[in-house]
C-alpha cells in the first residue's frame, strides 16, 4: 500500500453513501396486500411497501441486484420508530437540535463540515445508547469514518473504502505534511525521519497504517504510517483562542537562526492551525467548509457519488426536504445545511 498515492481509480470505483450498501434482492410485492414499508419508506416516499413506488424520494440504488434497499440499511435507525423521533437518530448533544446550533457556534461547525464526530463519547436519549458514529451514519452514510467500519457503503464494497480512505484525497498527506516541511518542522513519524531527504510524509487527516509495509529504496514517496494531524484551537484562553502567548510580538523568538519554526512552539502551533482551517477542508475526511455556492458538498464516499447543485438547494421529490434551504446560497445562515440535488447515486467517469 502507497500511502501517499492518490490512487484515483479507488475512488472513482465507488458507488457511495446513503442507500448504496446492503446488498439486499429485488422482491415483487405486487400480490401483496398488507403495507409492508418502514416508517422512512412511508414518511420519504409515500409508498405502502419498500418498493419506493410513492412519488417521493427517488430510489438512489436503482442497480441490478439490489434496486429496493432499505433506508436502514445504510442510514441506521429505527425502520419501525414511530414517526420522525422514533426512526431517527438523535443528534449527540454536542450538536443538539437546530435551535442549539443557532445558540452554539461550535455545535453548528461540526454539524455544516461532520469535523471531529466521530471524538463525541456515546451518549444516551430515551434510555438507548447510541454512539457518535450512528449518528454520522445517518446524515451521511458514505462518510469514511464510516464505510470503513464495514457499515453503509463499506458492507459490499469494503475494498473500495480501505483504498479510498489511504489515498491523498483521504489522507491530505500532501497538503498537512508538505505545510509542515515547509516549515522546517520535524517529520512526527521517527521511522520516516531520514526517508527520502527528510521529506517522507506524516500527517493525514486521521492516522492511517499498513503492517505489511517494507520500504524500497528505489521507489520514492511510499510510507507505511500516517499520524493524526490535530486540530489545537478551542474557544478557550488555554489554547489559542485569545490567548495572549500568541500575539504576533511573542513569536519572533519561536523563529530559529537558520530561519525554521521551532518544533512543538507556538509559532508552529500557530502555523499549523491556518493549515487546518484554511487548505485542510477538501480532504474527504469532512464535508470541507460547506458554506457558500459553488462549494457544497459532503464527505466520503458522497463527496463524488451525491451531487449537490451550486446553491446546495434541493431538487429532490422527498417531501420532507426543505427546499428553499440554504435561503441565500452566498450566505448560509445558523442552522441552515445544504442538501444533495436529488437523492440518486451518480457514476463518476473514469480519467
């Protein structure tokens, strides 16, 4: 495995997120009289049976094989809750409900961009326990904290997601190692610090490893672990939100005579953290900013396979989807989300 390879054809491969996986049959329900369809069937689509005959939400699997996959399959939930609270997954309350995130600016970040989900503990609503990555699941089944826990897409084409969530399109080695470099920071990784004139790579979005990796000296770039690049700031005075030990003054000293940052300074930190907030969101390890036109989208498997339009406004026949959302495209406002263009899984054409 090429950990910094970004081995396109991986992606491009995969049939992705919401209803993609599960790998269910095509069954006639045409003799049958009782309805038979889950609560999101009956809600999303209108039809009596798992058929997605109603004229609501489109079939977003259509393919041979398993064209009526059931929404649960992929999304999780309850497919026989009572109505909208008993079917989905509740939010962890570090995201809340809509009138949380209009409170909490943080809970709303990670709701737009799916960024740090999958740190939330488990939590407990209405006596069951659920963990932060059902949660994910459900707003995003193709996301890759996901799939490659063999849930969602990851159920029937696990090769896809191992390949996909390794490659530089995943990973960001590039981007996250290369900032670092440039910087003269200190490979992170100790086996990798001499690797090809100190300019192996050792960051990702999160930690990636192959234990059958053995290096060859006459190919140039493959490593055999990637460490998590970590997001420093929070909104509090011990890191680097309005903290005065990084105002522009107290940071000429982290500069080194030959002109490197310190390792580990706060001149480093500080550099560091631009790079994960500015060049850092189109990996497809999160949703990237997700804020203005032209540039909604979500993460994973979805990014490619889900088509969003350049407003990220819905045209989707699913009743249940505001379509007038984001109001203005130019200017998403608290808890506004974008939506995907119509519920459909798309082919990307092989380059």
């Amino acid at each position: 495995m090429d950990l910094d390879r970004t081995r396109i054809y991986g992606l491009v491969g995969l049939l992705a997120v919401a209803t993609l996986c599960g790998c269910l049959q095509n069954t006639d329900v045409s003799a049958e009289t009782e309805p038979t369809a889950s609560t999101c069937m009956n809600c999303h689509n209108g039809s009596l049976h798992n058929d997605y005959a109603g004229g609501g939400l489109e079939n977003p699997h259509p393919f041979p094989g398993a064209g009526s996959i059931e929404c649960s399959v992929c999304h999780g939930g309850d497919p026989n809750g009572n109505g909208m609270l008993g079917s989905h997954v509740p939010p962890p309350p570090e995201i809340g409900d809509e009138n949380n995130q209009i409170e909490d600016r943080r809970a709303y970040f990670n709701r737009l961009t799916l960024v740090g989900i999958d740190k939330f503990p488990d939590y407990e609503v209405n006596g069951v326990t659920y963990t932060a990555l059902d949660y994910l699941q459900f707003v995003n089944p193709g996301d890759l904290r996901v799939v490659t826990q063999g849930k969602s897409c990851g159920a029937c084409h696990m090769a896809h997601a191992e390949c996909v969530s390794k490659s530089l399109l995943a990973t960001e080695a590039g981007i996250f190692s290369g900032a670092m470099y440039a910087i003269g920071i200190d490979n992170q990784v100790p086996a990798q610090q001499t690797l090809y004139g100190d300019t192996a790579a050792d960051l990702a979005f999160r930690a990636v490893s192959d234990p059958d990796f053995v290096h060859d000296p006459s190919v140039v770039g493959p490593v055999g672990e990637l460490i998590e690049f970590p997001v420093i700031s929070q909104r509090n005075t011990g890191e680097l939100f309005r903290n005065d030990a990084f105002n522009a003054t107290d940071l000429s000293a982290d500069q080194l005579a030959d002109g490197r940052a310190a390792s580990g300074s706060n001149l480093a930190k500080l550099f560091h953290e631009q790079v994960a907030f500015t060049c850092g969101d189109c990996h497809l390890g999160s949703a990237g900013a997700n804020n203005r036109y032209g540039d909604y989208r979500s993460s994973g498997c979805t990014a490619c396979h889900m088509r969003y339009s350049s407003s990220g406004q819905s045209a989707s026949t699913d009743p249940n989807i505001r379509k007038n959302e984001p109001i203005d495209p130019d200017d998403i406002d608290e808890p506004e989300r974008a939506h995907v263009d119509r519920h459909l899984i798309r082919g990307i054409a092989r380059t």
